[in-house]
C-alpha cells in the first residue's frame, strides 16, 4: 500500500490530522483536500513542509 499519513505542524508540535491519505489535491493557494482510502476527504490549509515516501508520513505546516 501507498498511503501516507498527514500531519498539521502548529508552534513546533505535529499533529496527525488524516490516516492512510491515497491522494492530496491542490484546491486554491495554500489549501488542499486529502482523500482517504475509504473515500473520506478532509479540506486543510497549510504549506508542505515535507513528504518521507519512506516513512509515509507528510506535514503540513500552519500559514
């Protein structure tokens, strides 16, 4: 499986905001909408700071 899971990091701390994302959509500037596995999506604002293809893991980061 390819899914990753995004966290949103605010003042330092990572939160995880969406488990086993299969697709992140640009939606404007600086908004996204994460797609889940199940079908479930999650609209969210916020800048990449970084993706770990390795490690399934991508953070957001607060504007």
């Amino acid at each position: 499986m390819c899914e990753s899971n995004v966290y949103l990091k605010e003042n330092d701390t990572e939160k995880l905001i969406m488990e086993n994302v299969a697709a992140i959509t640009p939606a404007g500037k600086d908004t996204f909408i994460l797609k889940g596995l199940l079908g479930e999506r999650m609209e969210i604002a916020g800048i990449i700071e970084d993706i770990n293809l390795m490690e399934h893991k991508i953070i957001l980061k607060t504007l």
